[in-house]
C-alpha cells in the first residue's frame, strides 16, 4: 500500500466542535512547530562545565550576555551570591558583610508572632498568612554588570564582572622555569616537562605512594577570600578513563583545611577564605596509580565580591532593571527621611546612572508610593511598560520622561 502524506496545518486549532476542526491538530504536550512541522520540545541538558554552583538550593538565577557576547549566570542562596562563565568557572561573588536570610520557609503560628491583639482570646490561630517565606534574590543585568538585592539583607549589590585583583600569590605557576625550592616542591612521581610544554606531569610509573605537588603562600589576608585557578590535562583522554585529582589548602599557622576540592579536567577554579596569613596549597592524585595528567597555570589571588550600589536605598524587596535602563528598586527606603521605608514604594535611580538616587531638577531619579493596601512582592519588564506585582493587585510603570519620568497605573 503507497504512502499518503498528511498535509496538516500547523497549531491547534479548538475552536468549535472536533468536526469544525477536522483535518487540524487539536491537543498536544511539549511540541512546537519548525518549518510548518510538528517538532517535540526536549528537556533540560545540564551544563556539562557547571557540576555545582552551590551546596545551598538556588532561590533566585539570572543569565545574560557580555559586551562581548560571553554568556554569564548567576545565582543567590539564602546565604550566598554565586557566578558562573561560559568556560564553568564558577565564582563566590558573595559580599563579606551579606545578611543571611532563611534557607527554608516555615510556618509560624506560635506565641508571639503577629501583632498584639490580633486574632480573638482563646481560639486557635490559623496558619494561613503566617508562613516564614524562603529567602529569594532579584537578579538582572545593569549593562552587563550583575545587579541584585536579598530581601534578607535589603542593599542593593553590583558586581563589575572581575573575578580576582591584586598581585598573583604564587611563583613560577606557569612553571616556565623548573620547579624548585621554595616555590614548588616536586613529590615522587612528579615530573617537569620544560619546552616548548612547561607543565608538571603525574607519573604513575614512576610513583610508588600517593605524594603531593605543593607550594606555599603568603601575603594572605584572614577573613579574605581568594581564588585557585589550574588547568588539569588528561594526558590519555582516549582510554575513557578520567583521573582523580584533588587539590588542598591548609593555613600554616592554624593548620585548619581552609579548602579540599575535587579537580575535573579542563579549567579548575576553587574558592576559600583564609585565617592565616600563610597557606599550603597541595595538588595530588586520589591513588598512586592514578591515570597520567598534567597540571598548569595555577594562580592564586584575591576573590572580587559584589560590591554595593553607591547612595542607593535599603531595606530593598526586590529589583529590576526597566527597557530604559533605569534600576527600580521595589519596597524600599524614601529618599525622604520623614517618609522612611514603604512596602508599597517604587524608586528608581537616575538614567544609566545607578548611583544617583535622590531626585534633583537635573536628572530623572524618583519614587511614587503605589496607591494600594498589599505589598510589593516583584516587577516584571515587559516591552514598553513595567509590571508591578503586589499581594493584592497589580500596576503597571509607563515612562513619560521629565518632570514625572514614570506614571503609575492599576
């Protein structure tokens, strides 16, 4: 029997009776339509670079593009404020001075919460409006700097895209010259290969023990963190085997293990904060018959945090960056002191100027209190307007430009 071709419409179609739709597509579940063929819509891949942003659930995530089109994400736990880059880097952009928020929502319906008086003497109370809300982040991109707020903490924090600064803390990390005391010190097994690779190598064969390669650091800061970056080589990627390589850093005075992470080949960064102002950083196999691999390019410097918004206002609910790139900050501070903090305030920066706050005859910053009874709980940009979502209702933000720059509408 020759086969007939189905020549049927893209998209469902459901208006009326099965028979008006006859001939059509009438239901489906995760398919769409490419080149006016029905096409299944696939699941999430994971980042194969990525294995872990954070131990702590993320409760808030953003992603975007660089100036030049690097792709970038970014994550905050009720205690954290992670970075990622296209390459798998990840990155703790944490500030040091970040309140930590709740990890998990609880209900609490136990003496002392509410106001006095609320409720009547005797009966019970009900749980529904007592729950402790999950700590969440509003993450978005000012340009292409990271900008985002906890409700925990309430500030508004930027991060300018830099990973480390300061002065490299470790000698001869390219290893362009052999290793020696007291830079790096070479444990059984390990072997230099100078030009054109420069590259210290793990020697299964020439090992009997597990031994380390090491140095140590100095010029550390307590209370400082500071990233470890390293590239591991599988000398022998086509056996299918992977070595097994962790790396250590242990403060010298304090003997505390400031850090001890698996290695994955490719690039490699880790993060630790000091207590000393020394270290010893080890790189080892987890066998001694651990598959050959090269280590390379290991540096180590100082982490860069997210840093706060100049003039900006506190106790911040949530944020977000509108089309004519202005940062609205959502449950706020006034810049009026007498005012002070409004859940239902909506204040925005100047334009494309995200540390002037307070509102002049010479730019375009502002606030206006919406007219409602909820709380704003987050914004949404959508094209040509701004949503403003409360507990109780929604409004919408609609730029005019000078005097009143944003109108606000039910």
């Amino acid at each position: 029997m020759p086969l007939i071709p189905l020549k049927i419409p893209a998209g469902f179609y459901r208006t009326g009776t099965d028979l008006d739709g006859s001939g059509r597509w009438r239901d489906g579940s995760l398919v769409r339509w490419r080149d006016g063929s029905l096409r299944p819509v696939k699941g999430w891949r994971q980042n194969e670079n990525i294995d872990d942003i954070s131990e702590n659930p993320p409760r808030g995530m953003h992603s975007w593009q660089t100036q030049d089109n690097s792709r970038c994400l970014a994550a905050g736990t009720y205690n954290e404020l992670k970075a990622a880059l296209a390459s798998g880097a990840v990155y703790d952009i944490t500030p040091s001075n970040l309140t930590s928020g709740s990890k998990d929502a609880q209900v609490n319906i136990g003496y002392g919460y509410a106001a006095y008086g609320t409720g009547i003497y005797g009966d019970p109370r009900p749980d529904t409006g007592n729950l402790v809300e999950a700590t969440t982040w509003s993450l978005d991109n000012w340009g292409e700097n990271l900008v985002g707020t906890s409700p925990a903490d309430g500030r508004i924090w930027e991060w300018s895209l830099d990973t480390v600064t300061g002065s490299e803390l470790v000698q001869n990390g390219t290893f362009d010259v052999a290793p020696t005391s007291p830079d790096w010190v070479l444990g059984t097994g390990w072997v230099y290969r100078g030009s054109p690779d420069f590259k210290v190598r793990w020697d299964k064969s020439a090992a009997s023990a597990v031994t380390s390669l090491e140095t140590y650091v100095f010029g550390l800061s307590s209370g400082t963190k500071y990233v470890v970056t390293l590239s591991l080589q599988d000398v022998d990627d086509s056996d299918g085997i992977t070595p097994s390589v962790k790396i250590k850093v242990t403060g010298l005075a304090t003997l505390t293990e400031l850090i001890v992470d698996d290695l994955k080949v490719g690039l490699n960064t880790v993060v630790f904060e000091s207590d000393d102002s020394s270290a010893k950083l080890e790189i080892y196999p987890n066998t001694a018959t651990e598959e050959d691999f090269d280590i390379d390019t290991i540096s180590v410097k100082e982490a860069v945090e997210a840093q706060q918004v100049a003039n900006s206002p506190t106790s911040v609910g949530s944020i977000l960056v509108t089309e004519e790139r202005f940062i609205f900050a959502l449950g706020c501070t006034s810049q009026d002191p007498v005012t002070g903090y409004s859940p239902r305030l909506v204040r925005w920066c100047d334009r494309e100027d995200n540390t002037s706050w307070t509102a002049t005859a010479l730019n375009q910053a502002g606030e206006i209190e919406l007219q409602t009874s909820g709380k704003i709980e987050t914004g949404i940009r959508t094209r040509g307007q701004t949503l403003i979502i409360t507990d109780v209702d929604a409004h919408i933000a609609r730029y005019v430009g000078p005097p009143y720059v944003y109108v606000l509408s039910v």
